[in-house]
C-alpha cells in the first residue's frame, strides 16, 4: 500500500488534473476561504477563475451530491486506509497467495511492481462488486420482508409465528457480511445474528398489532446517514383502506415471491419519498422541506420562479426553523441574476410571508438573508437586497426599521458602486421615514437626505426628489419641523454657500439645495391649507368646484401631488376654494403658517437672490425656477397681493428716482431678471404679458441713462430668449427701445438683439429682426451703427435663407467700404471681433468669399496705423481672428492669396508691439509655407484643413492651448510649434 501511495503521488508519473476535478476542487477551495474570513483571497480566487460560478455546486458540472468541505474530507482522511496484507477480514476472499511481505520498491523493479500493483486493482474491484451483490442480496432480503409483514398486517391470513419462522428462515439465507453507514465492512457474529432476529420478531409484532408505525425497528433506509431524517408519517385515527381479499390458497412466501417481480425501488432518497404518501399537513411540509432542496438545482433558471410560491408556503409552514432558513437562503439564491420581473416576484412572495408569519419571524428569518447578500458580487443580488429593505418596513418591528435597517441602507447607499443599487436604497429610505416614528433618528434621516442629494448619478438623484424628500417632508410636517428646521436649514446652507462662493460659487451645490427647496413647495403648501382658518369649514357636501389642469405644476411623482398630501383630489378642491377666499376677502390674520411664508420665507428669498452673481447663468435659472413653482403652487392671488409688492418695492422702478449719475444699485443685481423669468412669467394672460413687457422696457431704458452695467438685463433676455413663446414679447419690448429718442436706449437694443436670434425663427428674424437692425444701422449716432454689428453676425451664423444673407452681408459690406467709416476704430474693432466669433461656423461661401478677404485688408491696412495703441489693438483682434480661423476647412487657393498675407501683414504689426504674438505667427507662417510647397508631390485632397496643414497634430493641440496664456516668455512661445523628436 505504502508502494502504491509513492507512486500516486509522485509528481512525476501523477495524471494531469481533469477540468472537471479542478473546477470541484476550486469550489472546495473558495468555500473554505468564505467560511474561515479569508475574503479577500475568496475574492481574488474568484477573480482568477471567473468562469465559474461559486455560488452553486451544480455549476462544477459533476453530477453527484456536493462533497463535504474541505475540513471534513481532511479529518476523515485517515478513517479510509487500506489495511494491509498482513490483516484481512474473514468475509474478504483473499487468496493465501497474496499473503506475502511488502517489499521495496526500486527503479529497476518497477514494472514489475506496476504490473501487481495493476494486479491488485483488478481484484480489489472484484471484491467490491461481489460486495455490491451482497448489498443487494440484502436490500432484496429486506424489501420482501416488509412486503410479507405489510401483506399479513392487511389479510390477518396468517399468525404472528409463522411471519417469525419466514423470517427467520430468511434471515438465516443472508450472507454473515452486512454493511454498515460508512461503508465499512464488519464480521458478525452468532449473538448478532440472534439480537438481530429478535428485534425483526418484535417489529412484526408490533406492526401486525396496529401500533405506532414509527417503530424503533431501523430499516434499510434508516440505516443510511443520507436517510436519517426520514421518518415514516401514519394518522392513527385515519380507517385503514380496505381491499378486495383473494379466495386462492397461495402460500404466503410464493405469494411474496411472485410480487417481487414487480419492479419497485425504495432503498433511495427518491425512491423512500415515493414510496411514503404524506397523510397530514405537517406530514406534507416535512416531504416539501427534505425535497425541495433537491429539486431547485434542476430546474432551468430560466423557470425557477415558479417555485417561489412553493418555497414561500414551506417555509412559512415548515415547523423546523434550520429548514425554514434553508428554504429562504434558498429563495434568495434561487436565480443568479434576477432580472427586474423576478425581483417583483421574489418581493411579492417576501411580503406575503411577512403578512403571513408576523414581525418576529421576519425579523429573525428574512432579515439575515438580506444581510448575508449586502455586498454580493451581483448587483442584481445587492439590488433585491435594496429593495427588500422597503417592502418589509411595513411588517418589522418598528425598532428594527429605525436602527438595523437604516443602517443597512446608509451602508449601501455610502458603499455601493451601482447607480441602479443606490437608487433603490434612496426609495426604500423614502419608504422607511414614512414607517419610523423615533424622533432621534430625524437628524440622520436629513443628513441621509443631503447625502442623497450629492449622487453623481441622475436616477438615485431623482428617486431623491420622487420618494425620499416627500416622505421626509411628510415625517418632518408631523414633527412640526417643516418651518421651523427643514427649509431654514436649507436656506442657511444656500446662503453660506453664496458667502463662501465669492470667487467660486459651487454650482451643483446650489443645484442641489434650490431642488431640494422646490421639492418641499408642495407639502409646505398643503402644511398652509391644513393648517388655515377655514380648515374646520372644509366639508364635502354638494358639488365639488373642479380643480384647473393646470393649477399646480406637473409633480415629479405622486408623492408630490398635493392632492395626494391632503388626501383626496375632492378635499383640495374645497379648501382651494376657501383658501382663494380667504386671501380676496378676509385676509391672513392669525394663519401663522401662511404668515411665515410671507414674513419670513419670502423676504429671505429675495435677500439671497440679490447676492446672486448676475452673470451665472445657472444660478439665475435655478432660482428663477424655484420662484416660477413656488408662485404656481401658492397661487395666482398670492402672487400678486404677497409676492410681486415685496419685489417691487425693493426694485423701485420709477423713472423719477433715477439717478443719472450712480444708477440704480438693486437693477443691476440677479433680482431682475429672476423677478421678471420666475414671477413675471407664472400666469400668462394679457394683463400678466403687459406687465412683463413693462418692466422690461423699464429696466432698459433705466439702465441705460443710468449708465449702469447690462448683465442684468442680458440676463432676463437671454432666460426669456431660451423659450420660443416669449421671442414675440421680447422683439415688443426691443422696438420699444429702437424708437426710443435716447440714443443710449437704441444702442442698448440693439445689442440685446444678439441674445435673442439663437433658437429663433427665420421667419420672425427676416420679417422683425432685420428690420430693426437695417433702422438702428443707419441711427445718426455712430455708436448705435457699431452695437447692430453683433446681431448681425449671428444672422450670418444662424440663418439659411440666402435673400436674407446677401441683404446681412450687404450692409456689413457697407461698414467696411464706405468712406465715412475709414477712420472708426471702434467700427474695425467690432467688426473683426464679429468675424472671428462667427466665421468657423458661418456658411463657408461667407467666410471664403467675405471675411478672409476683408481680414487681409484690415490687416494690411493696419500696418499703416500711425497711432500705436490703435495699431496694437486691431493686431491684437485680428490675432485672436486667425487663431479661431485656423480650425476651419479653407481651400489653398484661398490659404495663398488672403490667409498667408494677411499673417505676414500681421507679423509685421506684431515685430513692434508684440514678440510673443509674433513668434507664434513666424512658425504658423513657416508651417503654412512648407505645406503649400509639398502639395503638389502629395495626392489631390479637395480642400486643407488650416488646423492640419500649419501644424501637425501634436503641434496644434499645443497652439490652441496656448492662445489665452500670451503673457509667457518668448522662451517658451518660441517652443509651441517644435515638433516633438
């Protein structure tokens, strides 16, 4: 034997490991790193051979039972030596020959060694198909029987004497080896044999006497460990079936013997279940919980859900408590990667198990299983996870809900990688705040909410504003926290974001507290209808008034409806009715919630907003939605009578109070346009339209004889300008100032005209904008010509319609050609300004046939500039031109004859005033050059591409980058264009 193990495990002569073998030995492997905390090696071996599944054992592909874990097979490793030929069993036939002392192996008799130890293989395996026999010899023995007592129990033809003799006789035909569970074999002896008969006599006895069929007499079955918990269910009280009794006169054992012959197998697991119909519920349970386990590994993933209402109603009535968690375990493994209908499913089957069992079996049973899984590879699994959480909140105990399960959630919500993961947490958060009643916990549930809030992913960030902050806000309503910590609290947080933001306002944290506000408008509105004078009055009787479509804004979910706050579409419209009366007639006296929404919320609102930075765009848009809500959800009356006074009295816009030579300091804050986008523009009847149009015209003639800054204003037109309904508002407001008799409001419309044309139809363009600008291009000042030049590049940009391009490109034509425009500087600076904002994404007939050429001409006009301030600042323009030009597709014939001169034109300028600019411009040149003279011994290609022909790839990313930082040395600009070696 030692000969053999040698040889078996030398290196050398050992078989390769089969595919099979390795994947159940790496199952084995990753199942003890699991059990003995090893994860991270579990993981990395999991890594290393993702092929595999982990999870399941059918996966390996073998089709046997799972083996025991690899501590187990290591401690039974020394129970299966072979004994050696010194010792034989008495049962075993060996032969005497074989008797015969161990020698040495050596390597000069190792065939010959090979060869008996081949030998001994043969009839080793011999020996155990003669066993096998035996053991079926036994099984047939004791199969017949249990048929003969079974036979005499129902005929009572025969006495219990004779069933002992047959017995006897039977048992006396068995061989003197029987096995035992593990498989070993032991001699048996005389007295064996007779315990053995006795205890056969008294389990006859016992069944041909009706006693309980639970015996203690083992059978074949019982013997087995695979079978121990198998046990035989009868009902006492059940009649026993009667059968019709036979008239012929066989003998008992050849009646037996013919039965035998039908072919019946109860000496398996299956085989024992089949044979054993269950008479009792619990009987059925049992033969659910023993089979069930059995069964899942066999069905196609694809079908396994529909076994999920049999493992839910086993478990739920299974009386063991180990079987009801395997179950479970089971129910939550059932499918590897669950899609979303399966999940549905298996929360179906949760829930109704949790009605079904109560709080403490959930808690103890559903609960670990959820747990286990929190930080599954899948996401699918973690996903189930998330959403368990939520729908089990209604049946947990409620200390579980505030502490385990909040946790768990945070956890996941902090940890998880999978957006889908944290956007079901974020809703089963929102679930759990509309279940937890501990106070303690609300600071928690509004940092979660701020936490939530800060997602990169959109979708967990709209599960925030659909689920959480409505549930939330609901939890803080009963708390009494709505008005006087949740908004508050949020305001501080945008106003200290705003002190801090000086010199770098923190956008997405703006974004993120204003929707954050926008979301708790609706419940802050109904805590103000609940919480009214006329809120006893409120009664459903007769008809009820009818709710307009669009009284509120569209909610981002259900929860938001306020509607669904109050209760009943029909109860909001009974105290919509009494809260417009209220505010008509009777006032707010004593309607403390209303009154700190106007005494409070609404004055701090405007103070922050006028410590907005005007030329955000983000910012002014954030709040001037947050405003537009927030009027349309408190109403048309309450926008008029509490919100516009509050923002007019801080605005002042009487032309009487303005001061010519300061200004007005509140009209060129973010109020402006934020009153004029986000209150001005709620309700859009007439009179609303006549108001906005108003204070528009107002604003611009105001800052414009006030000298003051425009962003303001540039602000409301361009917020305004994003919507095509209001383009024929704004085009009212800008004519206003067209014939306005100040040339400063002229000029101020007409370069308001610019903002307004992205987006806006060619037909509104040609029939009011070109108009209005051909009026203000021949206006008697010379600054209002020069402002029309913006806007009328942007026709070029924007616009297809050639009648009107060649009308746009005639009057820039004239600018630049008439002699009465020769010598305004600030004319050339505009208009070489316009064409190096326009020209790369303007038609390419007007850049090629237009603005090249009249480029070189203003260059090379400007080297006979005699005032060099003048000089640098046109050579500074037109620099800044080419740089944009030089990204466009422009033909070489074009290149030769305007852009090359009009660079050396350039460089001469730059020679003077600039070196650093002119060093730039020296290598564009040279660049240029040598790509015009290889053009020819290179394949015709239509058109060049400036970007690629003056600088190779790498130069040219290096050239854009370096255009905005020309206050670098010449050093350093002189490398720019040094192709890398």
């Amino acid at each position: 034997m030692q000969e053999r193990k040698n040889y078996k495990s030398s290196p050398e002569i050992q078989e390769p490991i089969k595919p099979l073998e390795k994947r159940a030995l790496n199952f084995l492997v990753n199942e003890y790193l699991l059990k003995n905390n090893y994860k991270l090696s579990s993981i990395t071996f999991s890594d290393e051979n993702d092929d595999q599944d982990f999870e399941l054992w059918d996966d390996v592909g073998l089709n046997i039972p799972k083996p025991p874990d690899l501590l187990q097979l290591y401690r039974n490793c020394g129970n299966h030596v072979i004994s050696s030929k010194g010792v034989v069993d008495i049962a075993v036939g060996v032969e005497i020959e074989d008797l015969q002392p161990p020698c040495t192996i050596n390597q000069d008799s190792f065939p010959k060694e090979q060869v008996q130890q081949t030998a001994l293989i043969e009839e080793l395996e011999y020996q155990i198909s003669l066993l096998n026999s035996e053991k079926q010899s036994l099984a047939d023995q004791m199969k017949n029987l249990q048929s003969e007592i079974e036979f005499l129990k129902n005929n009572h033809l025969m006495s219990t004497l004779t069933v002992l003799e047959s017995a006897k006789h039977a048992l006396d035909q068995v061989p003197q080896t029987v096995p035992v569970g593990n498989g070993q074999y032991v001699e048996i002896t005389g007295s064996d044999t007779v315990s053995r008969t006795t205890h056969q006599e008294n389990c006859a006895t016992s069944l041909v006497s009706n006693t309980t069929a639970d015996s203690e007499c083992p059978s074949t079955e019982t013997q087995s460990p695979h079978y121990t918990n198998i046990r035989h269910q009868t009902t006492l009280s059940k009649e026993p079936v009667q059968f019709d009794k036979s008239n012929r006169k066989l003998a008992p054992a050849f009646h037996q013997a013919l039965l035998s012959f039908c072919r019946m197998s109860a000496d398996s697991r299956l085989g024992s279940e089949v044979s054993r119909i269950a008479d009792s519920e619990e009987s059925v349970m049992l033969m659910l919980g023993r089979c069930l386990p059995h069964i899942v590994p066999n069905v196609l993933l694809a079908k396994r859900e529909e076994l999920i209402p049999l493992i839910l109603c086993t478990a739920c009535l299974h009386p063991e408590s180990k079987e009801r968690d395997q179950l479970l375990h089971i129910l939550f493994n059932l499918i590897k990667r669950p899609d979303d209908e399966q999940r549905q499913m298996i929360l179906t089957g949760c829930v109704a198990f949790a009605r079904h069992v109560g709080p403490t079996r959930v808690e103890a049973e559903l609960l670990p299983q959820c747990w286990e899984q929190i930080n599954h590879k899948y996401p699918e699994r973690r996903l189930l996870v998330a959403e368990s959480c939520g729908a089990l909140a209604p049946y947990l105990p409620k200390e579980i809900r505030s502490s385990l399960v909040l946790s768990m959630l945070q956890q996941m919500l902090t940890e998880d990688k999978a957006d889908m993961v944290r956007e079901a947490v974020v809703k089963s958060l929102g679930i759990i705040m509309g279940y937890i009643d501990d106070t303690d916990k609300y600071v928690q549930g509004f940092e979660l909410m701020i936490l939530a809030l800060g997602d990169p992913s959109e979708r967990v960030i709209s599960a925030v504003h659909q689920v959480f902050i409505p549930a939330f806000a609901a939890w803080s309503t009963e708390l009494n926290n709505l008005q006087s910590h949740l908004i508050p609290t949020l305001l501080e947080r945008i106003e200290k974001l705003l002190r801090d933001g000086e010199h770098g306002l923190d956008e997405h944290k703006l974004h993120m507290y204003l929707s954050a506000l926008q979301s708790l408008t609706p419940p802050l509105f109904a805590v103000v209808l609940q919480n009214a004078p006329f809120t006893s009055k409120a009664k459903l009787h007769g008809e009820v008034p009818l709710i307009e479509v669009t009284r509120f804004p569209r909610p981002a979910s259900p929860l938001q409806d306020v509607a669904v706050i109050i209760g009943s579409r029909e109860q909001l419209a009974v105290l919509l009715q009494l809260y417009d009366y209220q505010l008509e007639h009777e006032g707010t006296t004593g309607w403390e919630s209303l009154l700190w929404v106007v005494n409070q919320l609404l004055p701090q609102l405007i103070e922050t907003v006028g410590r907005i930075n005007v030329t955000s765009t983000t910012c002014v848009h954030e709040f001037s939605r947050f405003f537009w809500r927030l009027c349309r959800t408190f109403g048309k009356i309450f926008t008029n009578t509490k919100v516009k006074p509050q923002f007019q009295e801080i605005l002042r816009l009487s032309e009487e109070n303005v001061d010519a030579s300061a200004g007005n300091g509140i009209l060129t804050k973010a109020t402006v346009p934020i009153y004029a986008t986000g209150v001005l523009t709620c309700y859009n009847q007439d009179e609303d339209r006549k108001l906005l149009v108003g204070f528009l015209e107002d604003v611009m003639t105001t800052l414009s004889l006030s000298h003051a800054p425009l962003d303001s204003l540039k602000a409301a037109f361009v917020e305004l300008g994003a919507n095509p309904a209001y383009h024929e508002l704004l085009l009212t407001v800008l004519w206003y100032g067209v014939v306005h008799t100040s040339a400063l409001v002229r000029c101020t419309a007409a370069r308001m005209f610019e903002l307004i044309l992205q987006g806006m139809s060619e037909a509104l363009i040609d029939k009011r904008v070109a108009p209005a600008l051909v009026t203000l291009s021949s206006d008697p000042e010379f600054s209002v010509r020069i402002a029309t030049i913006p806007a009328f590049g942007t026709i070029m940009e924007t616009v297809t319609q050639r009648e009107l391009l060649e009308r746009v490109k005639m009057q820039l034509a004239s600018f630049l050609e008439d002699p009465q425009y020769q010598d305004q500087h600030s004319l050339h600076m505009e208009i070489i300004k316009t064409f190096g904002r326009v020209g790369p994404n303007a038609e390419p007939r007007f850049r090629d046939e237009f603005v090249l050429p009249h480029l070189h001409k203003l260059a090379l006009s400007n080297n006979m500039q005699t005032v060099e301030s003048k000089r640098l600042d046109i050579a500074t323009q037109l620099f800044e031109s080419y740089s944009a030009l030089a990204c466009c597709f422009i033909s070489e014939e074009l290149m030769i004859n305007h852009f090359l001169p009009g660079l050396r034109c350039l460089r001469n300028d730059m020679e003077h005033l600039s070196p650093e600019h002119e060093v730039i411009l020296s290598s564009m040149i040279k660049e240029c050059e040598q790509k015009v003279e290889n053009k020819n011994s290179q394949e015709p290609q239509g058109s060049m591409s400036i970007a690629a022909s003056l600088v190779s790839e790498d130069t040219k990313t290096k050239f854009l980058n370096k255009m905005g930082q020309l206050t670098t040395s010449g050093a350093m600009l002189a490398n720019v264009f040094q192709r890398k070696k």
